[in-house]
C-alpha cells in the first residue's frame, strides 16, 4: 500500500498543492491527515473540500486547532475524506486507528480507554496503522530542546500493539523525522508531506 501522510498543514495552500501534484504523479492510493489543517479552524470547509477533490481516500483526525464535531460534520458531506477520531478504518490487510486533538498531556485516559476497546474489535490479522495527533513519548518525534514533550499513553500503546506505522505530528521542530519502537515505524510527515510504502 503506498501513503501520503501530512500533517500541521495550518492552511497552506502551496503544500496542498504540492499534496495534490504528489498524488498523481506518485499513484498514492491513500492520504493520511494527523490534524492541525487549519490556523484554529478557519478555513476548514475549503480545505477538506480541497483534499476532497484530490479523488482517492482522505483518512483524518482533528488537531489542536480544529474541532473534532466540525470536522466530522464537514467530512461527512465528501465523497473521498473520512473522519477517523476514534474509529477504525480497514483498507485491504491494514486497519487505521485515528485519535485527533490533544497533544499537551504526557497521559491521556480517553485514548487508552478508547484503544482498549478498539483492540478487541479488529480483525485477526490485520496490521494496525496508528494515526494521531500527539507524538510519542521519548522518541525523535517528541523532542523539544533535548527534553521529551509527547504522550506516554500512545508510547505504551505502540509498545504493546506493536503497529507497523505510527503517523503523529503536532510539534513542528520535529517535522520529517523517523524513529522507532522495536518493530513499529514512527513518522511525523511534515506539511510537505511524505510517501510511505507500508
């Protein structure tokens, strides 16, 4: 499966067009948004319509900036963006798991409640793909002046999931930078976008 992953676009209308010339020039077959689309939300209806247009499935979640209701709402009236806060989505052998917003706790109670029970409900066999918003604790993604900023909850997850991709974003000293946990890929794709071969 080949991805284009973005994230923290905060209403750049160049690197939506650079998404867009990438789509067709590299036969992506899907797009990942890990939030923060906008500059607090404006503009959002003419973004998701933007990505809409591009004609292969959009996957999103919300960011720090956006409103998880508004951008459901908004998605659910394209034909080609889904909405996947808290829901997941399978695509062939893979399943995405999305969990927007956030970004500024070291522990979040909801995304392990809600990733427990998730887990319980994918198929047998598929590779999970994590898509959020908030990076990692204690990774080459979370990293502000040598001191780690990101989410301990989503760093236990990946430990024991074990997902083959992990997209987040959210802190944009860390744009483009890849890491690892054992197995499982850690990315933050940047506005410019990044193409992966899952």
């Amino acid at each position: 499966m080949k991805l284009l992953a973005f994230v923290d676009l905060h209403g750049s209308k160049s690197m939506l067009k650079k998404i867009a010339a990438l789509v067709k020039t590299d036969k992506i077959e899907y797009v990942v948004s890990a939030g923060d689309i906008t500059i607090f939300g404006d503009s959002m209806l003419q973004i998701i319509n933007s990505l809409d247009a591009i004609g292969v499935p959009v996957l999103m979640v919300h960011g720090n900036h956006e409103d998880a209701a508004s951008m459901k709402r908004i998605c659910e009236k394209t034909k080609n963006v889904k909405f996947i806060h808290k829901q997941a989505y399978e695509a062939g052998e893979y399943v995405f798991l999305g969990y927007g917003g956030g970004g500024f706790s070291s522990i979040d109670k909801d995304f392990e409640e809600w990733t427990n029970s998730a887990m319980h409900k994918i198929p047998e066999g598929k590779k999970i793909i994590l898509v959020t918003h908030a990076p990692p604790h204690g990774t080459k993604l979370d990293m502000i002046l040598d001191q780690p900023a990101g989410s301990k909850s989503i760093r236990h997850f990946i430990k024991h999931a074990q997902p083959k991709l992990a997209i987040s974003g959210h802190l944009h000293e860390n744009a483009g930078m890849k890491d690892r946990i054992d197995k499982s890929k850690l990315v933050n794709p940047g506005p410019w976008g990044m193409i992966l071969n899952v």
